[in-house]
C-alpha cells in the first residue's frame, strides 16, 4: 500500500502554524501531528516533578524516563500523552507556556523528542509542525513549508487565540511573551534550505492552506475542495 505523504510546516509561534497544519492534513487524508506539544509536556512533566528548570542534566533524565506521545484526536486534532494521561488541554497552562522555551533548550531534550517524532512519522501520511521540522527532524519530508507573519499579526492571532479559550489576555502583554518566545526560539528557527516560505501577513487560512496543497504529492488534486 503506498504510504501518504510526510508534510514539514515550520514557523515562529503566531504564524498559523497549527491551524493550517490541522486544515492540510484534513485535506489530504493524513494525522496532524503537534510537535510543540511534546516539548510542552516535558515541560509540565518537569513542573509536577520539581525539577530546577536551569539543571540540564536533570530535564534530560526526565525526558529520557517520560512516556510522551501523539495522537490523533476527535475532528483531526493532535492529542499528546504524557504517561498515557491525555494532558493536551493541562500543556496550554500559563506555568507551562512560561517553562516551555527553557525546557527546549536543552539539547538532550531534543535529542529524545526528535527520535519519538521520527518515529511517530514513520508509516508517513503525517502533517508535522514545529520549529524544526524541515531541517532536523524529517529532513526526507516530501514537502517542507516555512510559515512566517509581521510580528504584530501574529501577536494580534495568538491574543485572538487566547480570548477564544477563555483566558484573560493583554494585547501588550501577548506582545511581549512572543518577542521573548521569537528570542528563546531563534536557535530552532532556522528555515530548511529546501522549505517553501510563505508569509501569512496577508492570508487567509485559506489561501493559505491552497498554497501549501499546490506543493504537496498528490496535494492538487485536493486544492479547491
Ligand atoms: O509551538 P508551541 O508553542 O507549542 O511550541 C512550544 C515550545 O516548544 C516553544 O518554545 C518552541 C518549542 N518547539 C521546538 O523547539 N521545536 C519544535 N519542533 C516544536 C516546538
């Protein structure tokens, strides 16, 4: 049986990233896998524990003990586990978004997520997002995207974003968490030589979602639907 298509959808925070990626692989048949989510439930694993988010060594050893996987969820969500515990909605904390970039900092960190995504990519028709996709962890991926949007739009959407969930955010303040996440980030941002950029200033989700099929195996045919 042929497999379906790995898709590669990097990008700072803000730019889309996980709307789109959902909205891909609904079109094309494949699971929307959120990578961002395993480095978040390290780092929720690394709150419940205690551990000194500065101690390296000591993340690694969590990292490297925790059961953390992906899912598929209801409507083409990406659920994560942390020890079989659905903990996808526990990630979007504010604890969690504030140890979040100190946690995937840490290069033994990433050394054991980055295998448990390969791994989870390995039967294909999956749609991954991150920071790092592209380059590091799918490099093979039939088709690699580089999301980027001004840094006011993407504040403006991740504020949208927090209101629908219910949480009482700050335009201003927002702004500031996603200028420092840009500079916590900037080492796993770097684009895939061979990743398609396309700026989400001016695009619909849409549109979009158009573009990023155009440029997918097999993705055309499914364009327009
Ligand atoms: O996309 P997100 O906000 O859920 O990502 C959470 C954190 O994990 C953020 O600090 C970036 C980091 N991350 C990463 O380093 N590599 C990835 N592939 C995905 C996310």
């Amino acid at each position: 049986m042929a497999k379906g298509p790995v898709v590669a959808i990097d990008g700072p925070a803000g730019a889309g990233k996980s709307t789109v990626a959902r909205a891909v692989a609904q079109r094309l048949g494949c699971m929307y896998l959120d990578s961002g989510a395993m480095y978040r439930a390290i780092a929720l694993a690394a709150l419940r524990s205690g551990v000194v988010l500065d101690d390296a060594a000591e993340l690694e050893r969590l990292a490297a003990g925790a059961d953390v996987t992906l899912r598929e969820g209801q409507g083409g969500g990406s659920r994560v586990l942390l020890g079989g515990e659905d903990v996808t909605e526990a990630v979007r904390s504010p604890q969690v978004e504030e140890a979040v970039p100190r946690v995937s900092g840490v290069p033994g960190v990433r050394a054991v997520l980055i295998a448990a995504q390969r791994r989870l990519a390995e039967a294909g028709g999956v749609v991954m997002d991150g920071r790092d996709i592209g380059r590091v962890v799918l490099p093979q991926a039939d088709c690699k995207v580089y999301l980027t949007a001004d840094l006011e739009v993407r504040v403006r959407r991740r504020y949208l974003q927090l209101r629908e969930r219910g949480r009482d955010a700050d335009l201003e303040e927002v702004g500031r968490e996603l200028a420092r996440r840009d500079r916590w980030d900037r080492d796993q941002m770097v684009q895939a030589p061979d990743a398609t950029e396309i700026d989400t200033t001016h695009l619909g989700v849409e549109q979009t979602v158009e573009r990023i099929l155009a440029l997918c195996p097999g993705g055309a045919r499914r364009a327009g639907n």
